[in-house]
C-alpha cells in the first residue's frame, strides 16, 4: 500500500529487528505475530533482554527505556483512525466493535515474568459492518493490508496497558466515543477531518480526567505516571494540533493526505482546498479498501496458521504461509 509504506517506512523499519525465529502461534483465542515477521508497522522495545530484565524492578528506568515508543504509541493512535474515518467515509455502513482476534507483535515473558505487552495503537482494531437492511456482515476492512495495521502494536511496559489505555479505551470510553464518530462519518454527517478533531477534543478530556485522579496509592510511582501521560499528550498532540485555532495543524492534514508540493500550493487557495482534500480522501479510501493481503497471508487462513506450526518450525525452517525478509514496502 503506498501511503502505507511511506508512512511507517521511518519507523518500523528501524525497530524490527529482533532475534526470534518462531512461527506464529495461536495463544487463546487471538492470534499474535512477532515483531520479527514485519508484516505491519509494529514496533518492538529496541533493548536486549539482559537491558529489559535489569530494568524491570524500576518502572522510572522502564519508562526512559520506552520513552519514544510510548510517544509513537500516542501518535499511531490519531493517524490510524484518521485512515478508517477515510476508510468508512459515505459508505452508510454502521460499524460494531468486534472482538480482536490479531496481533502483530508481542511483549516478553522472561523468569516468569510479564516484562512487557504488545500494545495495540488503534482504538478499533477490529469491526463488524450492518445496514438498515441487513444483520451484521463481515467488516469492509476485512483481509486488506490496513485490517493488519489496525492490528499492530507497540511493544511497551505491561502498565502502559493496565494503567493508561485500559482507562483510556474503557473507563473513560475512549473506544466507545470513537465508535459513534466513526459512525457519524460513515453516514456522511462528518467528513474525516472534523471526525479526527472530534476524537482529539476526547482524548484531550480524558487525558484531563485522568491527570486530576493521579495519586500516590497506585501501584505506578507517581512520577511514572506523570511523565507517562505527559508522553502521551506529546505524542497525540505535537505538531498535529493548533492550540490557537483548536483545530488541526494544516501542515499535519496535508501529510496524512500525502500531498505533493503542487498540489499543497493549490491548497493556498481556500476554494481549491478542499477539492483537493476531499479528492485525495476519495483515492485514499479506494487504496485502503482495494488492497487486499496475499492469499497465503496468514491471517487469511488460520486453519493453515495451527498447520504449519507444527510441519515448519525447524531451526532452518519459515513456514510456508510466511515470507522470509518481508518488509513494510512489501506487506503493508
């Protein structure tokens, strides 16, 4: 996918180099890929596990190990949503959360111990489409390359999950709110730029919910806490909200549209722009829906996944339904 592979290219190609050989497993109902196989942007922690078990007793040591990661976490979050607000823009479909059943990427269980957790970004990784007419369909998203984005994580300190984006997601209803403008967008009665400020404008309040609850009686120090949220504002708002204006960064549009200096030079005039804008959402959703994972992919046939398992992983085996080097350009 193009504006994929330019937009996670910078990132994910830097941090996924790991050192596991394993094929994909299924573990309870979900099935996890490693951060090795590289068919998404996810991002591993870039520490050994000598670095990651000497530093698990101090989550203040953790958290400056994972302090980058916990800012493209944030980040991921806002422009992953703003592709499936484009995504489902006019479809009049009516997506429903459904249960997350992939992950691409995963944490470290080392002496016993959860170390760390794959982390997913998006706030809906997973739907299930209806209209008016109809009980609930498969998702439109479904076996496309984005279906995997939504899908990939961030490899994290486990209290990132338990402390922050469980409230997030949940308690504060993040996921749910993000739903209902998803919906909105999907019935035209929002196009996906108001529907990613929409989003913002939440997070924002959640975020502020949450600062006024820190305290001293959680398990996290409260100094991780604070720098733990403060990273997560810098990495959801930083250079893509105008703080003057409440609205988006022009700049910041314009990147996730991928537009060409010509045509960000016609966007100068406020007639054209957003012609120009909505012609590039136009295209981008045909990109999104169009591009559909190989056959083989594993996560078309997880019959194949359990199969090969077991008939593949010798040490100088790949199984058969992997691609041995795949890389960002090639999968995503």
């Amino acid at each position: 996918m193009r504006f994929f592979t330019s937009y996670f290219a910078q990132t994910s190609l830097y941090y996924s180099e790991r050192f596991f050989s394993a094929p994909v497993r299924a573990l309870g109902s979900r099935i996890r890929y490693h951060y090795s196989e590289n068919y998404t942007g996810a991002l591993v922690l870039p520490i050994t596990d000598e670095e990651l078990i000497a530093a698990h007793a101090s989550p203040i040591k953790l958290l400056e190990l994972s302090r980058e990661n916990i800012r493209l976490h944030a980040k991921f979050r806002v422009d992953l949503f703003f592709y499936l607000l484009v995504a489902y823009y006019k479809t009049g479909l009516t997506p429903q959360l459904a249960p997350t059943v992939l992950q691409f990427g995963r944490g470290r269980h080392l002496h016993g111990k959860t170390m760390t957790q794959g982390c997913h970004s998006s706030l809906i990784p997973s739907l299930i489409d209806q209209n008016t007419l109809s009980p609930p369909q498969k998702c439109i998203l479904s076996n496309t390359h984005f279906m995997n984005s939504l899908n990939m994580t961030v490899e994290l300190p486990s209290w990132v999950n338990t402390w922050l984006d469980n409230r997030l997601e949940q308690n504060l209803q993040c996921r749910k709110n993000a739903l209902k403008v998803l919906c909105h967008t999907a019935a035209d009665e929002m196009n996906p730029i108001d529907g990613l400020e929409k989003l913002l404008h939440l997070l924002d309040q959640a975020f502020n919910q949450i600062e006024t609850r820190l305290s001293h009686k959680e398990n996290l120090p409260l100094v991780v806490q604070k720098s733990l949220l403060e990273l997560t504002r810098q990495g959801t708002f930083e250079n893509h909200w105008d703080d003057k204006k409440q609205k988006l960064n022009n700049d910041y549009i314009e990147s996730l549209l991928m537009l060409t200096p010509f045509q960000k030079q016609q966007t100068q005039n406020s007639k054209q722009k957003l012609n120009i804008w909505h012609q590039k959402m136009s295209e981008l959703q045909q990109e999104i829906l169009s591009s559909k994972v190989n056959l083989d992919h594993p996560a078309v046939y997880k019959d194949r996944i359990l199969n090969a398992r077991d008939k593949n992983s010798g040490p100088n085996k790949t199984p058969r339904n992997l691609h041995p080097g795949a890389s960002v350009g090639q999968l995503i």
